[in-house]
C-alpha cells in the first residue's frame, strides 16, 4: 500500500514537473523556497560586480553632521518599518546618516525598483553618446521579436514612460505572475520574448517592470556591452563610487534583473540622487544632459490606467509627488520602501532603505510623505 502511495505521488510530481517545463514555469520551485523578495537575496542569484570608480570620492562631511535629531514622528515611522540606513545629504554634504540591524555605511542592499532610475539614467547617457538615435527610435530596431504582432510600434520612448502596453503582470505576491517568474527565473530574454501586446501602446501609463527590463535588454544590443559594465563606465565610474555594487542576474553570465536588484551602499545611492539635483552634472563634467533629466523629471501627461486621470506622478523611469508645499520633489522607490528622494528646492537628498514599505496614500507610501513632509518644513 505504501509502495502504491509513494508511486502515485512519484507519477503525480513527474506530470506537474512536465507541466511547469512545458509552460515556462519551473521558476516556481524557487520562488515556494523563497516566498518572497528580500533587501539581502544577494546571494541566491549569480551577479555582475559594478566596479567602484578609480578615483573614489568621499561625500563631504558637514560640520553639523548628525547633530540635528529626526523629528519623533519620523523616528518612530522609520523604525516601526524597519529601516536599516537613513540618509540626508544637504547643500552636497552630508549631514545626517544612521544605520539599524547591523547595517553600516559599507553594508549593500538591495534596491528593488530603485534600480529603475537607473536604467532610465543609462539610456539618456546612451542617447547623449549616439548609441541610440531618438527615444521615438521602434525597440524592434534593437530586439528581434519586436518586429511582429503589434510590438513594432513600441518605442523606446513607451517603455520609459510605462506605456508599452504589454500584458506583464506586475505582481510579487503571486507565484504564478510573470513578475515572479522574471524574479527567480533564468531566462528573461525569453520571457520578454513571449509578451504579448493587451493594448496600444503610448495610450496608459501602467507600472510594469517589464518595460524597464526592455530598455536594459536593448540597451546591451545597442552598445555591445552589458548593461553592468555600461554603468560602471558611464556612470557609476564617474560620479566617485566608494564601494563596488552589483547587479543580479537571471542565470551565469547572462542578463541583469533590470527593472530590480542593483546591491549598494546608502552612501553610493544618494550619488545618483546628487546627480540629478545638479540637473546630470557631476562637478563640472555632464554625466546625462539636463535635457533628458528635465523630461525625466516631468510627468509623461498620459492618461493614469488606475485613475483615467491624467499622470501628474510619473516622468521617465522616476516618480513625481505633486505636494501642498508646491516644491519640485522627484524620487526613486522600491517596493520595501527603497528610496532616493530629491527635492532641489531644499538642495536635499534623502536616502532610505529598509525592510518594509507602509502604505500608500494615493500614488505614495505614507512614510516617503512624512519624510517630503519633514523635509519641506525645514526639519531635516
């Protein structure tokens, strides 16, 4: 009887193993183990070392560094949320830092999203160099198999906006979406290949990771080089990276998880945060041109696919908070309440990176608002 059981169970794990090869699904198996993403899931996937620059540039310090305490309301929601380093740089020093759970300022973590303003950053410095023509250039200029079914009209331009139009599900919680496929998968190639077009493109702004693993994907074709090993030359070389970062990847040697999973330090993440508070300049060398940077920064005026409202909260890769202080304020995010928060007005920015997000209030977390809020009112 237990032979006949064992059997069964046996037969019944060799179909659904055969099920989940035949249908792209075996990352499934990773996915049970893991459950869901973490700031510290560095060491599950095979990586690209981003190489910290040759001539290294410590931020300065200012002579009032850390002598101001945060607000309690701050203190509490940060810590209530886990957060493991807070950040503030002002007027290009800095001058607030502080770390928890046995993070320091040489510790990596994960980025998740945060890594897609990066992306965006690379592909305006590819623009600048001549890689790419235009960023209404088609992306099946670069990848294959967009040249049929509909996906020859998506531009470059459409996927930085968030408006391919594709059908990528953008969900972690679920182990069956293709967000959690790209995440513990190892051939996003082909599961980009296999997306299919749900509605024109250009029309809706719809957050989909999959648009920011496009641009890495054609970004490599179009420059020869990985989308690592573009960075590190281009910008992450040059705007004094301490400390090596580096990227995950789907499989060894292959692709960067794009729209995610970029490890650094606090200290080397605000570095792409000062850079856009100086409109792309990095002392007196234009690292991405303050054209670029200015339509990043703007919101892409399309129609919201969540509100049918116009998108007053999203620009090229990076995030866009309309406030009642009426202060430019722009933002990288991550999905456990990674951040990197500009705001030019205050000559400020604002690093944070934890374990948990709290929820959000409209388009935003509640704890960015608090930290926008704090900062607006001269606190920080």
């Amino acid at each position: 009887m237990k032979k006949k059981v064992l059997l069964a169970l046996l037969a019944v794990f060799a179909i659904t193993h055969l099920v989940l090869v035949c249908t792209h699904k075996t990352f499934i198996y990773k996915a049970l183990i893991y459950t869901y993403p973490d700031i510290n899931d560095q060491d599950i996937f095979y990586r690209r070392i981003i190489a910290s620059s040759n001539q290294p540039q410590p931020w300065p310090v200012s002579t009032t560094y850390n002598q101001k305490k945060l607000p309690d309301s701050l203190d509490k929601l940060l810590q209530s949320l886990e957060t493991t380093a807070f950040l503030i740089v002002k007027n290009d020093s800095l001058v607030y830092e502080r770390y928890d759970d046995s993070y320091t300022d040489t510790t990596h973590s994960g980025s998740f999203s945060v890594a897609k303003s990066f992306v965006g950053t690379l592909i305006g410095i590819a623009l600048d160099k001549g890689y790419i023509k235009s960023l209404d250039e088609p992306v099946a200029h670069y990848l294959p198999a967009f040249q049929k079914d509909g996906k020859e009209k998506i531009t470059i331009r459409h996927c930085l906006m968030m408006s391919s139009g594709l059908n990528w599900d953008e969900a972690y919680a679920s182990a069956f979406s293709i967000t959690t496929e790209a995440y513990y998968g190892k051939d996003l190639e082909g599961t980009v290949d296999r997306l299919k077009v749900a509605e024109e493109p250009g029309k809706y702004f719809d957050y989909k990771s999959g648009d920011t693993q496009i641009l890495s994907l054609l970004l490599t074709k179009a420059t020869g080089k990985s989308t690592s090993q573009f960075m590190q030359e281009n910008l992450w070389s040059p705007i004094g990276a301490e400390s090596d970062a580096w990227w995950s990847l789907d499989d060894k040697d292959k692709n960067e998880k794009a729209y995610c999973c970029i490890y650094a330090t606090a200290r080397d993440f605000a570095r792409l945060g000062e850079l856009y508070l100086h409109e792309g300049k990095w002392g007196t060398h234009q690292i991405v041109s303050n054209a670029y940077v200015k339509e990043s920064i703007t919101p892409n005026g399309l129609l919201d696919r969540e509100t049918n409202l116009p998108n007053e909260n999203y620009g090229l890769q990076w995030w866009i908070y309309p406030n009642k202080y009426h202060k430019q304020v722009f933002y990288a995010r991550g999905i456990l309440g990674q951040y990197i928060i500009i705001i030019p007005e205050e000559k400020l920015v604002i690093v944070r990176l934890g374990h948990r997000r709290g929820e959000k209030i409209g388009k935003h977390p509640l704890e960015f608002i608090e930290m926008v809020n704090q900062a607006c009112e001269g606190k920080l």
